[in-house]
C-alpha cells in the first residue's frame, strides 16, 4: 500500500475566496429562487424591496470577493495563479493529454486541479463574471443602487421629481412613459440573469460531481485541503510547484 505524503497547495486567500464564495451563492440562490417565485408566495411588494435589498447586498459581497480572487491570480502561490487555476498555458494541453491518457488506468496524481476542473473553474468564472454584471445593471433598475442607479433615477424620475428620492415600487414619482423604456432596456439582461442563475446551478452540481468522483478514486481529501491547505498524494503530482 502506498504511503500518501503531504503537498501544500492552497493558500490562505485562495481558501477564504473558495468558502465565501460558496456561502454567497448559497444565499443569493435562496434569495433569488425566493424573488422568482415571490407572486405565488404571495410576497408583498415591502417584502420583494427587502428580499432583493439583500439578494443585492450578498452580490456586492460576492462581486468584492470575485475580485479580490482575479487579483489573487496574480500574486499568489503556485497554484492560485491563472496559469494553474484555468485551463491556460503551454503545460495544459499537455496535462489534458496526460490525464486523457491515464483513464481507466493509473490514475495520475494533481497536486492542483485537473484539466476538467480547470476548464469547470473557467465556466464557472465566466458565468460568475457574467450574473456580476447583469445584477449590478438590476439592481440599478429595481433598488436605484449603484452603481448604474443614479443614471436609471435620473431616466425614469418623473418631472419636478428629485432623482435620489425615488423609491422602488412608488409609481406615483417615475415617468410612466419612461419606466417603460427602462423596462424594455432591462428585460433582455433580465431573462440573461435568469438563464445565468440556473446555468450556474448547473455548473456548481458538475463541480460537486467532480469532487466526489475524485475523492473517490484518488482519496486525496479535496474537501480538507481547501480547509487545511494540503493535499495527501500517493505519488509525485505531475503539477509539482517550480
């Protein structure tokens, strides 16, 4: 039986993005499925202000933390950099080639991710980066919040109106006309976010089926290792840090 010896692989930020990242979309799943299904509920329209009020504040938090993890890529450890976190680089269509090969057979060792899992990450990021975008323009559109709100307050506040006093759900204060024209601005990104959120679902449940199946046939402790910081590898990884 071979002995399993410790690699350290991920670093302190790269653990920290990877654990509020999750608990974020966590809650923006709860929230935005909330939202969605808000008339059937019988939600209220105070109710719907508050729900998407804290859908936009855990996005904030999710953008921020998205961010800091694209600068991590550039000054972080070995494997927080792009060249190991996506499938970038010269050496990853030789390690897709590697880890093509190695099915069925002796599996190689990553002390980082795997190809597939590279190019998962790189969907998920895309996708990320793409429900970022489109729920700042919406929650510019439905809570006035920043930072596309002032410009939306200013198109839609209706004449002798102060744009920063405008309240979501207050038609009596917007332009009846130019809502309208909003609305048709907003519903293309609209119907995106939606179709985003569910591909993103999607995208995490690979994820997960990933990890289970790797943990299953390697038993390196992914799961520990974004705890710990460590993997326990049986041989060489292919992927050794310079």
């Amino acid at each position: 039986m071979s002995v399993r010896k410790p690699y350290a692989v991920w670093d302190a930020p790269t653990r920290a993005f990877h654990w509020i990242n999750l608990l974020c979309v966590l809650l923006l799943v709860a929230l935005g499925t909330t939202i969605l299904n808000g008339k059937s509920l019988g939600i209220s329209n105070d109710g719907k202000v508050l729900l998407k009020t804290l859908h936009v504040w855990v996005g904030y938090a999710f953008i921020l933390n998205l961010l800091v993890r694209i600068g991590w890529a550039f000054a972080g450890n070995h494997y927080a950099r792009w060249a190991q976190w996506l499938p970038l680089g010269r050496s990853f269509a030789a390690q897709w080639r590697q880890w093509r090969a190695s099915r069925g057979t002796a599996a190689l060792e990553f002390a980082g991710h795997t190809p597939p899992g590279r190019i998962a990450i790189g969907a998920m990021l895309l996708l990320m980066i793409s429900q970022s975008t489109t729920g700042l323009l919406l929650a510019g559109t439905d809570l006035y919040y920043p930072p596309f709100g002032s410009w939306i307050a200013e198109w839609i506040a209706a004449p002798g109106v102060d744009p920063a006093t405008l309240v979501p759900y207050q038609p009596d204060l917007v332009d009846a006309a130019a809502v309208s024209e909003m609305r048709a601005m907003r519903k293309p990104y609209a119907q995106f976010h939606v179709w985003g959120f569910y591909a993103l679902l999607a995208a995490v449940a690979v994820h997960l089926a990933g990890v289970i199946w790797a943990e299953r046939r390697h038993g390196s402790a992914l799961v520990s290792a974004m705890i710990t910081g460590r993997k326990w590898l049986a041989s060489d990884p292919v992927d050794p840090k310079p």
